[in-house]
C-alpha cells in the first residue's frame, strides 16, 4: 500500500471534509475514496473529479486499504 494526501476545495461549508491521509494500493483508488460516513458523501465532500491526490510514500506493510487521518469541519 502507497500512502497518499486527499484533499479538496469545493465543498468548504461547516460539517465537511477539507483533506485525509489515505492507504490505498494507486492514486484512482485514493482519488474515489470518501472519509464521509454519510451516505450521499456529496454533503461532506465532493465528487471524486474535484479531488487533489499527493503521493506521501509506502506505508507499513501491515497496512490495508484505510484511512490514517481526515480533517473535519464541524459547524
């Protein structure tokens, strides 16, 4: 697993996602994945088109597909 920066800057209301550390085997799998628990993650974040991916390294190899950290924006 690669570790990888998501980000991004569409959706910058209160109660959203600014950015998240993410494992994930590539960059397309981080890009789609969302750190909302909400199940229209378009609340919450945005659109896998809108997001800035930055690759960050290898992760352990005891590492899965997960999320390391997000940043939430609670209103």
């Amino acid at each position: 697993m690669k570790l990888f920066k998501i980000s991004q800057i569409v959706n910058t209301d209160y109660d959203t996602y600014s950015d998240a550390v993410v494992a994930a085997p590539d960059m397309e799998t981080a890009r789609k994945m969302s750190p909302s628990y909400d199940p229209d993650p378009m609340d919450e974040w945005t659109s896998p088109e809108n997001v800035t991916v930055e690759y960050l390294g290898e992760a352990a190899p005891n590492i899965g597909q997960d999320f390391i950290c997000k940043s939430y924006h609670a209103g």
